[in-house]
C-alpha cells in the first residue's frame, strides 16, 4: 500500500502564552522566531500510517506545503518516525493558504507523486483547524472520504475506519484510493523517534518541488473562500470568590452560582 | 546554546524531553518514595537508543557523540536524577570501557545486551576503605587453574541490584597502586557473587545502591577487560567520562531547580504581588540560570573534547565541579523560594535538594576534582 501523510507545520501550540503574538497588518499568527512543529493531529495521522506500514509493509511518504527553510526539522521527524521519503512544496505562502487552495495543491503533488492508495491527514490544524482539506481534497482526487477517523486497518480489497461519532464510534468500510482524516485517541499517539532513526533520517530521500512543477493550480470561482477581516487575542479574566458557610451551605451556593452561569 | 548543537543534537534533545515528559516525570517523585526501580522505563529507555548512546551501531549502540550523550542525560535528569543514574553508568562506566578496550569477542558478547536493554551493567571500583583513594583497593585477583579468582567487597555500586553484568577491578600484580590492578567482565549471576548491604539513601533513590561481594568467584581468562596491570588507566579513563555524564545529571538537576522556582516565583503571592516581583527573587533567579549556562558550556566542551580523542581530565574534572555545585548551589535557591513548601515532598524541589548533593561527591567528589585539575596546573611536588 502506498501512504501519503500530508504534514502542516505550525507555531509550536505548547508555545507559552507571553511568546505568542498576532500580526496586524497580515492578520496572521507571527511565526517567526517561534518554534514550528507538526502540527498534533497530522503527528497522529503520521503514527496512523506507520502502524499501517509496520503491521502490512506500506511505503509512506510525508508531504508538506510551507517554506523550505524552515521545514527541516520537522521533515526529518517525518521520516525518523519512519517515513520512507518526504516531498516539499517550497512555498513561502504554503502555511497561510486557504483550504480549498492547499487542497487542490495538495491533489497535484500527490498526483505527481505518483502511485497512491491511501491519504492521511490530521483532522484539523492546530492553528487555523478549518477542518476542510481532507474532504476537499477527497473531491479533487475523486477519493473516498473518511473524517475523523483513530484507527485504520486494511480489510479485504479496502480499508475497515473507526471513526468518531456523536453517540461513540463506527467502524466502516472505504474503498481505496481514499482520504482519511485521523483524530486523536490512544492507540495513535505518536511515536518516538530512536535515536538511531533520527541518526539515519538525513539518509532518506527528500523532493522539492517549486509550485510551478505541479502544473498550474486554479483558484476557486467564488475566490478563496474564506475572508480574515481580523484576528486577535481573547482577554481573559479571572476571579476567585469564596464561598461562605457551612460545607452544605457552600455546596448549595456553589450549585446556584454554577446555574446562574449555565454551567450546570 | 543551541548554536553549538547540531540538528542531531536538537532532535535527540527534543526526543529525550518527550520521553522524559511522557515516562519519567509522572512517576518521578513516586519513584523515590517507594525506592523502586523504573523496569519498564529503562526498557522504554534501551528501546528509543539511550542505554548505549556512544556504542557503534555494529554492536547494538546508537553510535552517537558524546556531546548527544550529555544532551540526552540532562534531559533525564530534569525529570528524574535516580534514573539518569541507572542510564549513565549502564552508559559511561560499563558500555563505554568495553567500547574502548574491550576484545572484539568482549564487544560482540556484551555490548547488544547492554544496549538493548536485555541486560545492565554496574561498576565495581569502590571498597569501604577506597573511596577517593580508589587505587589503594584491596579486592584481589589470583590466576589459579586457568581461571580468575576474584575475592573482596565492593561498596557503593550503582545498579547492584539489578545489574547483570559487573566490570570488576581487583589487584591482581605486585606493583603497587593503579599499576597492579587489573579490571574483570564479570556475571552478577557467576558462583561467589552475593549482594551484601542495600544502601538506603538520601537521594537518587530509585537507582539501587549496594555493596557486592566477591568470595572466590572464577572468572574466564577471556574476561580480562584490557591487559593484566591495565585496569587502574583504564579506571580512571573511564571515570573521565563518567564525571562527564555526572556533570550533565547536575545540569538536568540544576535546572529543574531553575525551571520550577521560576513558575513557582510568578504564581506565589505574598504582600500583595507575586514573589516574582521582589528584587531578592529576580536576582536569585538570574544567578540560577547564568550559573546553569555557565555549566552548560563547561560540560559541552568537555563533551566535545572527550568525542574528539583530546585528553580531558583536566575539563571534565572542572565541568564536573562546576556543574555538581551549581546543582547544590540551584537547590538551596529552590528549597528557600518555595520557603515551607520547598520542604515537603508536595513539591518537588525538595527531592531536587536531595538528588543535587550526590553529585559533589559520586565519581570523585568536589575535593577530587580540585586536586585534578590542580595537579594538571602545577608542577609536581
């Protein structure tokens, strides 16, 4: 079977909160100077895949949209995880691209990758989480799609998903080539790299490719689709009140006052 | 700092802090209550690489440098001291000897256990009246019969406990101190190998510590690590090194005082405003970190030299110095920050005070490093 992991690198979401900041005039997070990793869910969608690789043999390949100067450290835990190879679309602009956009970018590298069954992606980014490039690029594959998928195994000729829903979990069937979006659950927790893997990750292939070589790449009719008109920080405040009376008393305040707030 | 560390260093340094984040900070402070040693976490450990950093890959090992290795031990520290214990001596002061002066049948039979985490390794140097005076140990070898006859106690073992394999040095020639000492791969498991006293101690205490005795245990002629006389060099070699994955353990303690005072000292409130505010606090926490950077780069150089084959005992006796007493020195700080709750075990710099003396005295103390690098400043005496 043949894997493509596609990978966002993002400000580091553990990054403390005095180091975070938002630009203004581009109304975009700044990411420079700030710690940039991959983001959660695609980590977890990378360990999707390498279980799929160390339980049936597939090749995976990791596949990323950003700027290639800062991408190496996170291409390089790509493939320590275990990825095979890993192709660059050298593009400055590749984090901030509209959904839709990066889909359609994100179809063309793959088709010019070349053979491919299955797609994996984090179900949303930890910055911007649209949560929309999976089932987009479904579309432009012509792909089956599966969103919020934890665990994947080959079945037959196809894939058996268990995915999330409201009322638990459903496993079902897809057919291949197909686009999976993976969440988070404990069977997906990314792995370590050994150290002797990290050693051996500057071995593996890596590919850049400019936009350019991946064929010209419309822009939707309706525009990009989604319009940031402004950005900023949440204020948040906090305030502690204590409680007087008797532990019964306290207990019947503190329920009234949770009411109030339409918390219970 | 990091401009001196390769990519290869970050991403070993980034995976060691999720490990420890993941594995060791969880159970850290559970560990050393209970004294109880971390299996599943030194077998975690083995699997990701760490228990042979410096071994060729050829022999199971991971075959990085040691500036990798220091980086990787601080990172266990921050988390857990006990158990960068039982890592730096499986590391330094077994692997690295046999490394280094073992036969290749030696490094063929014991390196990928070591590594793998299938077996550990302890170092059997220390007697109860050589400690400083290393080389006025008293255990002796004979050559009876085609074999070794190991006979004397060791004390202070690290990994006494658990260990499976014992690098043994014992006198086996007339000539006195380091000349007449010959150094053993020895199994825990041979006839006439017995565990004597487990320490109880005040630190690092899920790193088992205990003496070993020795009454008439036949040992291989092949198990002789190096030549006959060789084991006082190749002791204090190794020791070079060992002061060097010390020095890193004091780093990873040192600034867990650093790391926890720092968030400690923004949340406590006293007179109205976090603690933070006060000048004595800002100037405690500045004095923390410059003296932990300041180790950092002692430590890091002294790596760098012993990876480049440049005799180093002077550096590393300095960066182990330095290091160990900025981690007593960092511990004090935290202990008074957190004032009462620095004293009980609610908080974890209590423990941290606890784990940072070891390092001003295990592997030659404070005193020991003074005399070395005295020694290699001043003419002879």
């Amino acid at each position: 079977m043949d894997i493509v992991v596609c990978f966002k690198q993002v400000v580091d979401p553990e990054l403390p909160a005095k180091d975070f900041s938002l630009d203004g005039s581009t109304r975009r997070q700044v990411r420079s100077g700030r710690p940039l990793v991959i983001s959660t869910y695609d980590e977890n969608a990378l360990e999707v895949a390498l279980q799929l690789k160390d339980g049936s043999g597939a090749k995976v390949t990791a596949l990323t949209i950003g700027p290639q100067a800062t991408l190496g450290d996170s291409v390089r835990l790509a493939l320590a995880m275990g990825s095979d190879e890993a192709v660059i679309v050298d593009d400055p602009a590749g984090p901030d691209l509209p959904g839709a956009v990066k889909a359609r970018m994100l179809a063309a590298a793959i088709r010019k990758i070349g053979s491919c069954d299955l797609v994996l992606v984090g179900c949303e980014s930890a910055d911007w989480a649209e949560r929309v490039v999976a089932p987009l690029l479904a579309e432009e594959m012509g792909a089956a799609c599966v969103t919020f998928a934890t665990r994947v195994e080959p079945s037959g000729g196809g894939l058996k998903v268990r995915r999330l829903a409201d009322d638990g979990f459903h496993v079902i069937g897809a057919g291949t080539p197909a686009v999976i979006s993976i969440t988070s659950d404990e069977t997906n927790r990314p792995r370590l790299p050994k150290v002797k893997d990290i050693v051996a990750a500057k071995r593996k292939p890596v590919h850049t490719w400019a936009p350019a070589d991946l064929g010209s790449v419309e822009a939707t009719p309706t525009g990009e689709g989604v319009t940031v008109r402004d950005v900023a920080v949440p204020q948040r405040t906090t305030q502690c009140e204590f409680l007087a009376g008797e532990p019964s008393e306290q207990a019947a305040a503190l329920v009234a006052k949770l009411r109030a707030l339409k918390l219970l | 700092m990091n401009a001196v560390l390769t990519d290869e260093h970050r991403m070993i340094q980034a995976m060691v802090r999720e490990f420890a984040a993941r594995a060791l900070a969880p159970i850290a402070a559970e560990l050393d209550q209970r004294s109880r040693f971390p299996k599943e976490a030194v077998a975690e450990a083995a699997g990701l690489g760490l228990m042979g950093m410096m071994v060729p890959e050829e022999f199971g090992g991971s075959g990085m440098d040691v500036v990798a290795y220091v980086v990787a031990q601080e990172e266990l520290a921050r988390a857990s001291a006990g158990f960068q214990t039982i890592v730096t001596v499986n590391n330094s002061l077994v692997c690295d000897p046999i490394t280094r002066w073992g036969s290749e049948e030696q490094k063929r039979r014991y390196l990928p256990g070591l590594c793998s985490g299938e077996r550990l390794g302890c170092y059997c140097l220390t007697e109860p009246q050589a400690g400083s005076d290393a080389m006025s140990l008293r255990t002796t070898g004979e050559l009876r019969g085609g074999e070794w006859v190991l006979s004397g106690t060791k004390s202070f073992v690290t990994n006494g406990l658990e260990a499976d394999l014992c690098i043994v040095y014992a006198r086996t020639e007339q000539a006195a101190g380091a000349r007449g000492i010959s150094a053993f791969l020895v199994e825990k498991a041979s006839p006439g190998v017995a565990v004597g006293k487990v320490e109880k101690k005040l630190g690092i205490r899920c790193s088992s510590t205990t003496e070993l005795v020795f009454d008439g245990c036949r040992v291989p002629q092949e198990n002789l690590l190096g030549g006959r006389g060789e084991g006082g060099r190749i002791a204090l070699a190794t020791l070079d090194g060992g002061r060097i994955g010390i020095a890193a353990q004091s780093l990873g303690i040192a600034r867990a005082c650093l790391e926890e005072s720092a968030a400690y000292v923004g949340q406590r409130r006293q007179f109205g405003r976090p603690i933070a505010e006060f000048q004595a606090t800002r100037w405690a926490i500045a004095d923390m970190a410059t003296r932990l950077e300041a180790s950092r780069l002692l430590v890091h150089r002294a790596a760098r030299m012993r990876g480049e084959g440049v005799p180093c005992s002077r550096e590393a006796a300095m960066a182990k110095l330095f290091a160990s007493e900025t981690a007593m020195w960092c511990a004090h700080r935290a202990v008074q920050l957190f004032g009462g709750y620095g004293y009980v075990a609610d908080y974890p710099v209590e423990r941290y005070f606890r784990d940072a003396k070891i390092t001003e005295i295990y592997e030659g103390t404070s005193e020991i490093q003074r005399l070395v690098i005295a020694r290699s400043l001043l003419s002879r005496r």
